[in-house]
C-alpha cells in the first residue's frame, strides 16, 4: 500500500468525510481529493496537519517504509552485526 490508501483507510476509520476532512485542513476537496487518489502529493506540513487532525502519528500513513527502517536498524544494532 501507499501513501494514499493509507490516508484513505484513515480517513474513513475516522468516519469523516472527504468534504468535511478539507474544510478541517483549510483546503478544497479537489485538492484533498487528488492526494487520496494519488495523483498529488502533500508537502511534510501537510502531511503533519493530516496526522493531527486524524488524531495519529504521521508514521501511520508510512507503515510499510517505518517498518523497513526498524528492521534494517535491528539488523545494524544487533549484536551479530557490532562484532569485530
């Protein structure tokens, strides 16, 4: 999944509307509208403004990149990877 369909799922598990989550962001719903269908991305402001609004983590909408970078740090900090 993207970015995208993560705004979408959060969204929706919100229970708000397309219109009523603009009208919060202070942008058109065209505008809103092209970044949960994919065809615009949001600045990190945005994206952060989103997050709060919703009432979640801005991380929520990168599960799948947050996850990578935990495992690749695991793999980098774990003890078989820092010996000589």
């Amino acid at each position: 999944m993207e970015f995208h369909d993560y705004l979408k799922a959060e969204r929706e598990k919100a229970g708000i509307t397309q219109k009523e989550l603009s009208s919060r962001l202070e942008i058109g719903r065209s505008t809103y509208s092209m970044y949960e269908s994919g065809a615009r991305q949001p600045d990190p402001a945005m994206i952060k403004k989103m997050a709060k609004v919703l009432g979640i983590s801005a991380n929520s909408f990168f599960p799948d990149t947050m996850r990578e970078i935990e495992e690749r740090s695991t793999y980098l900090y774990s003890s078989a990877a820092l010996e000589i």
